[in-house]
C-alpha cells in the first residue's frame, strides 16, 4: 500500500510540475514543443507495451491505455509540424 501511495503523489507533483512548465512556455513556442514532445511519446510507448505485456489484468489495462493516448500524442504532434513546416514552404 505504501508504494501505491508513493506512486500516487509522484503521479500528482508530475501532472502540477507539468502544468506549470507547459504554462509558462509562450504560445509561439507550443508547436515546437509539442513536436519536440513526441521523442519522450516515443519512449513512453515503449514502455507501456512493456508493461501491458505483464501477467497482471491492472497493469496491462493500464499499459494499453498508456498506449492509446501516447499514439494519440504522437500522431497530433506530427500533425500540428506537418502543418506548420507545409506554413513555411514556398508556394510555386
């Protein structure tokens, strides 16, 4: 139970120091960072795949979930450059 609740309040200081980080990026910024984003996506679908493939139902539920958004993440970071590089190419 202690290692729940150790995960839990890791959990909740990661989503507030998120927050705050993500706040105080100016929005000319938030499309490079959310490309820039889709490198840590990458790994946190490698390791949710890791973790769906264990023996235990919590876990591997949760690791497929983990997967789904972190696929969502990615694809939309890789939408959002595309559009804005296709922004930025001359038209001729």
């Amino acid at each position: 139970m202690e290692s729940f609740i150790a995960a839990i309040t890791v959990f909740v200081l990661a989503i507030f120091v998120g927050f705050e980080v993500i706040r105080k990026v100016p929005p000319t910024l938030h499309t490079p960072l959310t490309s820039g984003s889709n490198a840590i996506s990458g790994v946190t679908i490698l390791g949710a795949i890791v973790l769906a493939g264990t023996s235990d139902t919590l876990a591997t539920i949760l690791g497929f979930l983990a997967v789904v958004f972190a696929t969502f993440n990615v694809v939309g970071g890789f939408t959002v450059t595309h559009r804005m590089l296709k922004m930025f190419k001359s038209r001729g």
